[in-house]
C-alpha cells in the first residue's frame, strides 16, 4: 500500500492506494454509532456494494445504501434531489458521512450531495474507476451538470480520506479502463515528464493492469494532483493546469451528447487539440506533439474526431466552449504545453487559430499538422 497526503492544514487527508484496503480508519470513534450513506451507481453496486458496507461495518458504521443509475445522464439535479430525500429519510445528521463508490459521476454527484446537505457533512471517497483514482476523487471539486453544459453548479469540499482500492479494476470495462489513462497521460504533460516517458515504455503493462506498475503510476499521480491542489485549492491559479484538454473535451461531450464519448476519450481529443494550438502559440516541439499523439493510439484513446462516428460544426462546437467555466464572456482561455512536463494556463487564443486547428488536425485524423511554420491567419 501507498500513502500520499494531501497537504491542506487541518483539512489534510490521505489517499490511499493499494488492494483490500479499509475504509473510514481516518474518522474519530466516538460512543455511539455514525451513520454512512453509500452512493453508488447500478454498475459498481452489485459489484462492490456489500464490501465496502461489510468495511465501514467493521469500523463501527451504521450503513444506508442507495443507488442511482449508471451513466453521465445521472449527475444533474432530479438525481441530487432524490439524494436530499434519502438524506431526509435516512436521519443523517452533521456527524454523518457520506461515502462516493464509483467512478467520477458518482464522487461528483455524492460529493455535491455531502457539500451542500445541512451544510456539509464528511465526504469519503471510494472511487472503482481508474479516471476516478487518478483524477476526479482527490482535490474537493464536486458538481453537477446543466443542460447547458458539464459541471456548471458545484462547490469544493474536501474529503476526509481517499481509498484508492485497485481490486476494483478488475471489474471494470475495458472501454472505461482505456478511458481514465487519458487523465494519466495529462499528468505527464502538464507536470512530469519522466512519467510520461514511464508511460511509453510501459504502455502495455498497463493496458494489462499489471498492479506493480500500475500502484507507482496512480500514486504518482496523485502526488502530483495533491501538490497542485496544495498550492491552489480553489483553482485561482495554477489548478487550472488540471484543465489541459477539458476545454475542448468538455465542449465534446456537450454537443455529441453526454456519455456518448467517455470523459477520457473526449479529452485525450482535447489534448492533440491543445497539443496542436500549442506548436502555434507556444513553440511545443512537434515531435512532442507526435508523441503525444502517439501514445494516446497505442493506448486505445481517439486522437480525432474521425476516430468516433459523430458529426457536427465547429461553430457548435465553438458555442459549447463559450459556455466553459473557465471562459471570461465568450473569451475561452485555453491551457497550453510549451514542453512536455511544463504548460501555461489561462491562455487566450485567436479564433483563427483554434478554427484553423479544428479544421487541418483534429477534426480529420488527429495528428499534429500545425507547426509554426504554419501561416494560420492566411490559412
């Protein structure tokens, strides 16, 4: 098992990683018994459902279970308000947990739950997906979605520990698996370049779920997520890293309909996109960009939008941008790699520039067309 620690003051915890692992060894005991309500998803709750009960038993837990179903359709507000209700029904009071099992729609939805419900009460994240480990369970972004776009209402709220169980894993789809090692990859570009580097060299290890390398790889990880959410929680600065390839990836899942391409797929598209703007607007090598483009295929993830059936402008496209969080009236401001290991956020770019990368890479096979020597305003 590894530890990696959250650095936040009195609000600190730690993420765990490894198999069979406890939960809930972080929470003070006191006499009487504390209730946890464990939200999971029709996927992951035959699965692993009655071992996290049967964990949280064993720590002295009084359990409720409820479920929601499976899929991105699941994070908006008739969902929340079902879990308000079971809240109600339920008797949690201020000294409750919450406990998120499941990827990454279920530790957003379960962590809004525990940040708004009576104000806030504890928050334990189980996440089973590997996008989840990596990514989504550790910092305190919790949220739901609007019609209008991913993740548009939601409040930060740390957990009070994170138990990154590898077991999980095992059970889950391959699809899913090849999806999160999108959120691995971004890692090594926004802030390692040496794991980057471990990714290509083990690129079939872990496609295999080989637990020896894949235990070093989360942790890293989460190191790094933990020293960024370290120097910046609340994402006024350069949390916003995290963000590499979301811009786009997040427009991507807006306009071709959530859950049609998983959260991973959308963004590793994301990522060649910005990967593409960068040659123009930062002087990212080429050949970097050809890595990483690289990488992602040999690791099963889309590099263009011809890698996925599905058709639409770039002016819809353009529009779901607007909307991104990060965007400053319609002024999207992009996080862009000027090396591998190294990028710089809250980017404005000309629109020429990013139509110009939509229509000569992305959009017809992936790949890295745009180069400096590239004249974008003369097309």
């Amino acid at each position: 098992m590894r530890t990696v620690h959250v650095d936040l003051g009195e609000r600190g915890y730690n993420i765990r990683i490894g198999r069979e692992l406890p939960v809930g060894t972080s929470l003070k005991k006191k006499k009487e018994r504390v209730r946890a309500l464990i939200v999971s998803d029709s996927n992951v709750a035959p699965l692993h459902g009655d071992r996290c009960e049967e964990a949280l038993h064993t720590q002295g837990f009084e359990t409720i279970r409820t479920v929601v179903s499976a899929g991105e359709a699941s994070k908006g507000l008739e969902s929340i308000r079902k879990l308000y209700d079971k809240g109600v029904e339920s008797g949690l009071d201020r000294a409750s947990v919450i406990v998120a099992l499941g990827g990454g729609m279920i530790g957003d939805l379960a962590g809004f739950m525990a940040a708004t419900f009576l104000r806030g009460i504890r928050l334990i994240q189980v996440p089973t997906s590997l996008l989840a480990m990596v990514d989504s369970s550790v910092g305190g972004k919790t949220g739901i979605n609007l019609p209008e776009g991913k993740n548009l209402v939601g409040a930060f709220h740390q957990p009070v520990e994170v138990i990154a169980d590898l077991s999980t894993l095992k059970t889950l789809p391959e699809r899913e698996y090849i999806s999160g090692l999108a959120e691995v990859v971004k890692y090594g570009v926004i802030w390692d370049a040496d794991l980057f580097a471990q990714m290509e060299e083990n690129s079939q290890k872990v496609l295999n779920r080989k637990f020896d390398v894949l235990e070093g790889v989360i942790a890293r990880c989460c190191e790094i997520k933990a020293e960024v959410v370290a120097l910046d929680e609340r994402e006024s600065g350069v949390r916003a890293i995290l963000n590499f390839g979301h811009t786009l990836g997040h427009a991507l899942e807006k306009v071709i309909g959530y859950g049609r391409w998983l959260h991973g797929e959308a963004v590793a598209v994301g990522m060649v996109y910005a990967a593409q703007v960068s040659t123009e607007q930062k002087g990212f090598p080429v050949e970097d960009c050809k890595r990483l483009t690289d990488l992602l295929r040999r690791l099963g993830l889309p590099v263009g939008f011809a890698d996925l059936d599905a058709k639409f402008s770039w002016s819809e496209l353009r529009q779901a941008m607007a909307v991104d969080k990060k965007a400053r009236g319609e002024i999207v401001r992009f996080v862009l790699a000027e090396r591998l290991g190294s990028v710089a956020f809250g980017c404005e770019v000309p629109e020429e520039v990013l139509e110009k990368a939509f229509q000569t890479g992305v959009a017809v096979s992936g790949g890295c067309r745009m180069s400096r020597e590239v004249s974008i305003a003369g097309g």
